[in-house]
C-alpha cells in the first residue's frame, strides 16, 4: 500500500506572484513539470513551500487547489508541522483530508526536547492522524536530532508512521534505522546530495527539492539507483552534484526558485525573511545548469 511513497518526491516551492500572493498558475505550471518529469509524489507545504509564511486560509486553499490540480495523477503528502504538539494535533481537523495521502511532519524544532518528548509529540500526533506519518528528521533547522532509537521506537509502536525522512546527513545513524527497522517501513533520504548512498544503502527514495526544477534529469537517477543501476545513477549524481550544491549555497528555496524562474515556470519571489539569492550565485548556478546541459550558455 505505501510502495506509492517509494522513489522520488518533490517537496513543492509555493510559487508566489511580485506582489507577494499565490501564483496559482506557476503552480499548475510546476505541478505539470513534476508529473511530466516523472515523480512519484509530491508534497505540499514543506520547508521548501515557505509553509511558515502561509496563514491558515492560505494553507487551506493551496492544499485544495494542489489536490485539484494533481487529479489523482499521483500521491500528494501534506507538510504539517509544529512545536505546540496541541495546537498541531487540532490543526488534523482543520484541513479537508480528502485527496490527502500522507501527512509528513517535521520533529519539534526551537523547544529542543528530549527524546522522550519527541516521542511523545509524535504519539499524540499518530493518535488523531487520519492518514499515515512521515516522520521528519531535520536537526540543522529544528536544534535537535531525532535518534535512531527513537525512529525504531515510533516505527514500532505505530502502525500509521509508515518513514522518516532522514536529513541529520549521519549515515550511521540511518544505517541503523536500515538494520532493525520494522520490514515495511521507510527511510528517505532528505538530502538531494545523499540520494545514491542512502538508496544504496538500503533506503526508498528522497523527497527532492531540485525535483521541483529537474524532475526528469533526478528521476532517472534515483530510479537507476532504485533499480540497482549504478552506472547510470552514479553518472546522473556526479553531473548534478554542482547544481544541487549551489542550490543550497544561501539557503533554500532561493536556489531552486531561480532555477525555475530561468525555466519559465514561475517567479522566483519569496517571503520575508527569506531574500532572493545573489546575482553571484545566481551566476554560478546558471553556468553549472549549462555544465549539466540543462541550459545553453
């Protein structure tokens, strides 16, 4: 049932016009680009979609018009996240689920809590969740990391927590995840960077944010690699680990909303306090894009 969530994921940009509003046709553009390109699912409202600037009404219609816009075409992943688990486990019943498939949700960030708390905020939540968790282990933006102990123990005790994905770049620490998780459960790679070694250590994929801008060139690397062609993926890595290194050169989503900008897919506007990138790097990126024969110089 959760092979859908194995492969490629792309954690959406939320595409935003000058003025600072939605850009819901740059959306339907990017949703289009990703099924063309190959994903296997997309997610809404992650990191990546600037979701920390949305207000509620927002979230609600860019969920439905993400939905809308999908048409069942592949699985769709909700971004919801939070350091108040009460308030985030009544959030669950403020979205309208339906066209929902999973819920992925970042580990408490700011509070820093112990692992027992981080454990206890993930029961509460699998407790109400109507659809099955991703856990989301990101220590360089919550202040803390999810261990591996902890993973297992959730991964154990809840049959609705059904992966993590792992973006603490420790590969002990996900290799043991590998070793003594339950047989069905995943881990994915949160780190476009460590997609083949984390696939070939025994992982199920990556949820991608250069996949928002090459969703084509980055399948065909993590489905090489899924499939055991390392000839193949090792060629795709090594020509896009440029472009994915600058991509995060001052922070994301600035990189890859460049990139998509230099596409034609959508502006490259954000939300304050995230700035664009600099015309510097923005350079930098534009001429690795051309050594990766994505654009022509």
């Amino acid at each position: 049932m959760y092979e859908r969530f194995r492969g490629l994921g792309v954690a959406l940009v939320t595409p935003f016009r000058p003025n600072g509003g939605i850009d819901y046709v740059g959306l339907e553009k990017l949703l289009e680009h990703q099924i063309l390109g190959g994903v296997d699912y997309v997610v809404s409202m992650g990191t990546t979609g600037e979701s920390v600037t949305l207000n509620k009404e927002e979230k609600k219609q860019l969920l439905a018009t993400t939905i809308e816009l999908v048409r069942n075409r592949v699985p769709v992943v909700l971004g919801v996240g939070g350091n108040n688990t009460a308030e985030l486990a009544d959030t669950f019943g403020e979205f309208d689920m339906d066209g929902v498939d999973a819920i992925l949700s970042v580990s408490p960030y700011y509070n820093k809590p112990t692992q027992e708390g981080i454990y206890q905020h993930y029961k509460a939540i699998a407790q109400v969740s109507l659809r099955p968790i991703i856990l989301y282990n990101v220590p360089g933006r919550t202040g803390s990391n999810m261990t591996a102990d902890t993973t297992l123990r959730l991964a154990k005790d809840f049959k609705n927590i059904i992966a993590i994905k792992e973006a603490s770049a420790n590969l002990d620490q996900m290799g043991r995840i590998l070793k003594h998780k339950p047989k069905d459960f995943m881990l994915i790679s949160g780190d476009d960077g460590l997609t083949l070694p984390i696939i070939a250590l025994g992982g199920d994929g990556v949820i991608s944010v250069v996949g928002n801008a090459l969703p084509k060139e980055f399948s065909t690397l993590v489905h090489a690699a899924m499939r055991g062609d390392l000839d193949t993926a090792r060629r795709e890595h090594l020509r896009l680990i440029e472009v994915i290194d600058l991509l995060f050169a001052e922070g994301n989503p600035g990189g890859v909303k460049n990139v998509l900008k230099v596409l034609g897919i959508c502006d490259d506007t954000m939300r304050l306090p995230l700035v664009n990138i600099s015309e510097g790097t923005a350079k930098k990126l534009y001429h690795a894009l051309a050594d990766a024969e994505v654009v022509s110089l």
